[in-house]
C-alpha cells in the first residue's frame, strides 16, 4: 500500500474519531443537542451536514487558487448556503415531517462552525480528491454521533429506536431524556467516554 494511500485512509478515517467533530473537537453542539430527541431526528441533520459539507468542500477546492483571500469567508458563506438552501427546500418538499421536527436548524447549518472551519483549514488549501474524502470523514463522523445520541435518548425516552419498539411494554419511559437536559446529560456521558477510551488506547 502506498503512503498516499495510507494517507487517504487517515484523512478519512480522522473524522471518525481522531478529531470527530461533535466529541472531540465540541463542535456543531447547538444542533447536536437540539435535534437528537431520535434517531431519525439525529440521522437526518447528519445527512443534511454531510450533503452540505462534501458539496461545499468540492466547489470551493475547485476554485480555490481563484478566490481572493480577502472575500474568502463570505465566499464560503455564500456557498455553503447555497446547498443548505437546496437541502431545505428539498426535505420541505420530500420530507415534510422531518422538515418540521428539524426546524430552524437546517437554515442554521449555514453558520455551523465545522462546516465553515473545514472550508478554512481544509478545503481552500487541498485539491478536490483529499478535500471530498476529509469533508465525507467528518460528516460521517458527525452523523454517527447524532444518530447514535438520538438512539441513547429515544431508547431510554420512548422505549424505541427509528420508532421501533426495543424496550417491553412494562417500561417506563424516562422523560428526561427526550427534553433539553437528557441532551446535555447524554452528550457529557459520551464524551466522558470517548475521552476514557482514548486515554486507555493511549496509555
């Protein structure tokens, strides 16, 4: 395998768990916490971040020797904005139910700051192939988070996962877990953990 292989794999395989975005660089924590009351909740805004950042991330490569460096962040906004545009309008028009659940927190993509810091430390200063893997690291790295925080407190808050029933009827579901504080207190604990872990493999 050659270096630039291996090379590849990392920069993909970084997003993952090396520098996830939500435990351990604590970024995109506003709708983090505000959709992850389920899993398709959590799934849904990962996908809507990972369209968003791996077409942003493509454009902007592309023309990245052509993009005056002193209008380059509103250029990144513009951009960026453009696709979220498309995947509002596109989940409005498709997904209406998840359009509503997800709120004003599709608009608010446009100034998530993973999204706007991947275009400023990586997609304006790599070619289109390294940019398109990094930004499909990261989102998938983000996605998994969400999905897997949504799971957590729809298990625990309803009794179910994609609103299949898990847990037996005899449950009682914990509230808390599907308002603002089983957010909080569920993102602490997975963070706790990934630190824990990362520690253990370190040690």
């Amino acid at each position: 395998m050659s270096k630039n292989k291996v090379s590849l794999i990392k920069e993909f395989t970084k997003g993952l768990w090396d520098e996830n975005p939500v435990l351990r660089m604590l970024l995109g924590l506003c709708p983090t916490l505000a959709v992850t009351n389920s899993a398709i909740n959590g799934l849904s805004m990962g996908l809507a971040v990972l369209f968003t950042l791996t077409s942003s991330s493509l454009i902007i490569s592309i023309f990245r020797k052509i993009i005056p460096k002193e209008v380059r962040i509103p250029t990144f906004i513009v951009v960026i904005a453009t696709f979220v545009t498309i995947t509002d309008l596109t989940l409005a028009a498709k997904f209406p139910e998840i359009s509503k659940a997800l709120g004003p927190f599709i608009p608010l993509i446009v100034v998530n700051c993973m999204i706007l810091g991947r275009q400023e430390a990586f997609a304006s200063k790599n070619p289109v192939g390294r940019s398109i893997i990094d930004a499909l690291g990261m989102s998938l790295g983000f996605t998994l988070t969400l999905t897997v925080l949504g799971a957590i407190r729809e298990l625990l808050g309803a009794g179910t996962i994609f609103t299949l029933q898990i847990m037996p009827e005899s449950f009682a579901p914990w509230m808390i877990m599907i308002l603002p504080p089983g957010a909080f207190l569920t993102l602490g604990l997975m963070i706790g953990a990934a630190n824990w872990i990362n520690a253990k493999v370190k040690a």
